[in-house]
C-alpha cells in the first residue's frame, strides 16, 4: 500500500525573546519523519507540549515549516504557491479539538459545512445544496438542524457538524486535532465509531492526535510517540502496545487504566519535568528523567533506528 502523506526531516521553530532584547528559536517540532499509508490511520501521541499538534498543523501548512518536505499524494505540499495551495487544500482538512469554538457563531449550520466548498469552488453552485444535506445525513444530523445555529446543539453534535465541513471537500487526509478530548465519555464512543464508519465507507486517512492511548488502540494503524518536539519510537499499534521498547513509551502505557483484573501492569513513574525547550539537552532529551539513563545517554541524541521491521526507537537501550 502506497503512502499518501510522506513527511521527511520536517522542523518548524518559533521566535522567543527573552531579557535584555536577546532573542532565540523554539524549536517545537524537531526533525520529524513518518508517512500514512492510503486509507490507515497514524497517530502521533505525547503529553501536552510534545509537538504533536504543531507537527499536524504545519503538515497542513496552518504554521510554517522552517524545515523538511511534506508530500501528500505525489504533491510537494510546502512548495505551493498561494492560488495553488487554496486548490490543494481540498485534498486535507482538519477536525479541530474544541466543537464550541471552532464553529463561527454567527453561521448556520448549513453554512458552516458549505463554506469549505464556497472557498475553494470544488462543486458547481446549484450542487452544493444537496451536497451540504447529504453530508448532515452522514454524520448522523436531521435534515431540519440545517437551519441552526452552533449554540443550539450539543457538544458531539457540533462536533459532527465540525466532521461534516471536513469531508465537504471530498479530502483524502483528514487531520483529527485532539477531536473527542473535549468530549464526554459516552459521546467520545460515538464520535470515533462514526470516524471508522467514515473511513471504511469513503477510504479516508486519518492523521489522529491526541494524548489518550485509549483512544488511539481503538483509531490507529500505527503510532508515533513525540517527546519534545522528537519522535521517540514509531510502531504498528500491536507492536507499540504489546512490546514498547522506549522508556517513556512504557511510562505512557502504564498510566492507562484498565478494568482487566488479570492486567498486572508495573507503574513506571517519569520524575521531574521535561528540560527547557528553549535549551535542549546535547543528548537523548528524556535522560534528565529516564529512569534507565546512562551516561552515554547524555552524550549525543539517538537516532530513530529500525529494531524489527515497521518498529523505530530512538534509544541506545532498545534490544536489536
């Protein structure tokens, strides 16, 4: 199966002043590679301020990339100019996190999920009507809440409204921005059964963010772990969850929670904070809390090597 995302060596920085009109860069994503299979779905998980985030929204080009190449289906995504980049942006769209704030309040619902397609011209005038009501119908919305306003529904189904105007493009990579984090439990269920319904009806591809493994052992293909704007291990989901080799892997995976009783699952607690982002440590960025740490750890930052086919760790630890 072809890759339709190829993201290679992607680095975005941002200006940080600091006393004395000094000034440095932060860099929040750092080197970055992966690549999604047509039709999978890739997560990228991290506490909050790994550069997951920022990574999926500079593959969108929503922030710019200082560094890399992003190719989305045979397209140099960050080398389009203005006129070009408003028609590719058809191909990927994004689900935000937070259903209350990113609807405009003023829009009704119909408008809301027509606009993408008023933007970007990808269907005739006279079509986009029955387009808008066909997608309300896929999503799981009635015909007559067409007409309301974002305040007049529920978080999840703002949200749906929200996965409506995404697909109204026809895009062939949907970037899921934390997209059930800001839901309740029950709802959360709901919505990520109506993101697999949707891709194995229509053949998307998800780029899935989010901080809950929960959620990404039910969405994800394979996973990416971020650890200070760094990817730290990069496996299929039953390799990542069944046999992690990194320690902050391992760290995340024995938070989880779980009503299995047979589970035994030994805590591997992470002290202390992660180091200033805005002087990173010469080496592995996570030695200052490894609790396996060594010295050669400090001395240079490890690269991502492939340990067992489609299995990536950046640690001089992980057995070969």
């Amino acid at each position: 199966m072809t890759a339709l995302l190829d993201v290679k060596n992607l680095s975005i920085r941002f200006p940080v002043k600091r006393s004395w009109g000094r000034s440095s860069w932060l860099y929040a994503v750092d080197d970055v590679s992966f690549e999604v299979k047509r039709g999978e779905t890739l997560a990228i998980v991290g506490e909050s301020g790994s550069g997951k985030t920022t990574a999926a929204l500079g593959v969108a080009r929503l922030v710019h990339a200082s560094g890399g190449t992003v190719n989305l289906d045979g397209q140099d995504f960050l080398s389009l100019e203005p006129e070009d980049l408003r028609q590719a942006r058809a191909k990927v769209q994004v689900i935000f996190q937070d259903p209350y704030s990113s609807l405009n309040p003023r829009l009704r619902a119909e408008a809301i999920v027509r606009e993408p397609m008023d933007s970007i011209g990808t269907l005739p005038v006279s079509e986009r009507p029955a387009r808008v009501a066909e997608l309300f119908e896929q999503v799981g919305l009635r015909p007559e809440q067409m007409k309301l306003f974002p305040h007049q529904f529920s978080g999840g189904q703002r949200q749906r409204i929200g996965i409506a105007r995404a697909l109204s493009t026809n895009p062939e990579l949907i970037i899921c921005d934390e997209a059930v984090s800001a839901l309740d439990v029950a709802v959360q269920a709901q919505i990520l059964n109506l993101l697999r319904r949707l891709q194995r009806d229509l053949g998307l591809t998800y780029l899935f963010i989010s901080h809950d493994l929960g959620v990404v052992q039910h969405m994800s293909d394979h996973i990416a772990v971020m650890y200070m704007g760094k990817i730290v291990e990069y496996a299929d989901r039953l390799s990542l969850f069944n046999n992690p080799k990194h320690p902050y892997t391992k760290a995340l995976l024995s938070a989880v929670p779980s009503v299995d009783q047979k589970r035994k699952v030994e805590r591997l607690l992470i002290p202390g904070d992660p180091p200033n982002p805005l002087d990173p440590p010469k080496g592995c960025r996570f030695a200052s809390r490894c609790p396996f740490v060594e010295n050669a750890c400090r001395a240079a930052q490890p690269p991502l090597d492939e340990i067992a086919p489609q299995h990536k760790v950046a640690c001089i630890k992980a057995s070969h």
